[in-house]
C-alpha cells in the first residue's frame, strides 16, 4: 500500500476496489486487534474493524498519506471501539482499583501469562485499557495516544501508570511472586 | 521497557481476523455503490415503461387500422349488394311493363 499510495489518490476519487484490498490487506490486523484487545470478542471485533474500513473507503478523498491513513484507522477504531462497548456493555465500568479478580475457574484455564495479561487488560476501564492496548499492541508513545483519543498528554501518562500498577499488582497476585520488573514502565517510557 | 512490558507487548500482539477478512469488506463496499446502480436501474425503468406504452400505442394504433379496413370492406359490399339489387330491380320492372303492354295490345 505504501510504494502505490500516490497512485491511488490520483485514482478514481472513491478508491478503485483493487487497491481498497491492498489497503485492507496492509492494515486489517492492526484495525482488528485494537478492536479484539479491547472487546474480547471475535465477532464484534470483526464487525468493527469492517464498520472502520467501509467508513475509510467513504472518506478516501480526504486522506493526505499513509501515516495519515494509519493514524485514521488507529483513531476510528480506538473510538468505535469504545463506543461499541459503551452501548453493548459488554464491561461493567467500574474504577481502576475496583477491577475484579479472575475467578478460580478462569484462573485454572489462565496457564500461561500471555493469556492471563491479555484477559486482565480487558477488565481495565475503557480509557485505561485503550491506553494500555495503543501503548503495548501499536507501540505508540505518550503524544500520539493523547492525540488518538483526544486527551490531555498528562492524563495519558497518569492513566497508564495506574493501568500498569494494578495490572503488576494483579499479575503478582495471580503469581504469587513479583511481577517480571518492579520498574514503572510508563514513567521510564518518558524519560 | 521493563520485562513485564514486554510480557505486556507480548500478550497484545496484533492478530489476523479470520482469512476472508478482506473479501467480505470488499462485498459490503457495494451498497456503498448503490447510487450509480440505482440511476442505472431507474433508467431502465423508464426504457422499459416507454418501450411499454409505445407498444401498447402500436396495438391500438393498428387495431384501429384493422376496424377503418373492415368497416371500408363492408361498405364496399353493401355497395355491390345495393347495385346488383338495383339491377335486378330494373329488370324486373322491364319485364312487368313488357307484360302490361302485350295485354294491352291483346285486349
């Protein structure tokens, strides 16, 4: 998609169908794994990602670049994302500090920690984990996540130092040793 | 970036959605096409309800032709019917005054 994307700008304006596939083929992880990290379920996550697409494909005339087409996907997916839990509230919103446990059954079939983390983001509140989920899944800094959700950079910062607290907390517990790094990793991000 | 970040980034990693992913995007962008297949249809209903009424124009157009050639027709034939009766009629009256004359000639 990126050595072609001039040549579809100056394309037909609604973006032939041929190059809408490279475009989807290039991004549709990206797309549906903010929504599967964030709603745990495969099918709504599915849904959203094609909602997100169709809505590129509407607006096509107004993409400037590539980082601009990725920055749209991350911003429309982050906040249909949100949305979508939101009406089908799927997570029962709760506080930081309130994030229930695992139960003993879920804690059994949690054998690996890759798992366990996974399905402790998905309890976080929604902003807490959609920060977590552009931080560790897309890699983002601190600036572009306040950018994508339309916060203050601060606030990020805060969120995400508490998200990692508990979740280290969590993890500990779940353990029953020290999480991996005792380190503030969202601090030490912004050194 | 701390171990249990990359424990974190590890657990995050993006996944594939399922394989026809892409294809059944492409299905649903056609609805998003429908203004052009929906002038398209509209003018082929039109072409169809035009070819419709200029057909129906023709039959009745010719049905029409049919009855003026049928009616011209009878007229003829009543006309052929009137003068063979007026000639026999003439004969008739021919043969009468023929008969009239001999029985006034015999008296």
């Amino acid at each position: 998609m990126l050595a072609s994307f001039d040549a579809y700008l100056t394309a037909d304006p609604a973006l032939p169908l041929p190059a809408f596939a490279d475009v989807i083929e290039a991004n549709k992880a990206m797309v549906y794994s903010i929504g599967w990290h964030f709603l745990r379920d495969r099918t709504a996550a599915e849904e959203l990602a094609q909602e997100v697409f169709l809505q590129l494909h509407r607006n096509w005339h107004a993409m400037k670049s590539p980082a601009h087409v990725t920055h749209w996907l991350r911003r429309t997916a982050s906040h249909r994302a949100i949305d979508a839990a939101r009406r089908s509230k799927r997570r029962a919103e709760t506080s930081l500090d309130e994030t229930a446990e695992p139960s003993t059954l879920e804690r059994v079939h949690d054998t690996f920690l890759s798992s366990y983390l996974e399905r402790i983001v998905s309890s976080l509140p929604e902003k807490a984990r959609m920060i977590v989920i552009l931080r560790y899944q897309e890699d983002m800094d601190i600036e572009e996540i306040a950018r994508t959700l339309d916060m203050k950079p601060a606030t990020v910062k805060t969120q995400l130092a508490r998200a990692l607290e508990l979740l280290r907390k969590k993890t500990e517990k779940r353990l029953g040793e020290p999480a991996p790094n005792g380190r503030d990793g969202a601090q030490g991000d912004q050194a | 970036m701390n171990d249990f970040e990359n424990e974190l980034r590890k657990a995050l990693a993006r996944r594939e959605p399922s394989p026809d992913f892409v294809e059944r995007v492409l299905a649903r962008t056609a609805p998003a096409r429908k203004p052009a297949s929906f002038v398209f249809s509209w003018w082929r209903f039109a072409s169809a309800a035009a070819l419709i009424v200029v057909l129906f124009s023709a039959a009745f157009g010719y049905r029409q032709h049919i009855r003026r050639e049928k009616g011209e027709a009878a007229k003829k034939q009543l006309m052929v019917a009137l003068r063979i009766a007026g000639t026999e009629l003439r004969d008739v009256q021919l043969h009468v005054k023929k008969i009239e004359k001999q029985e006034a000639v015999l008296q």
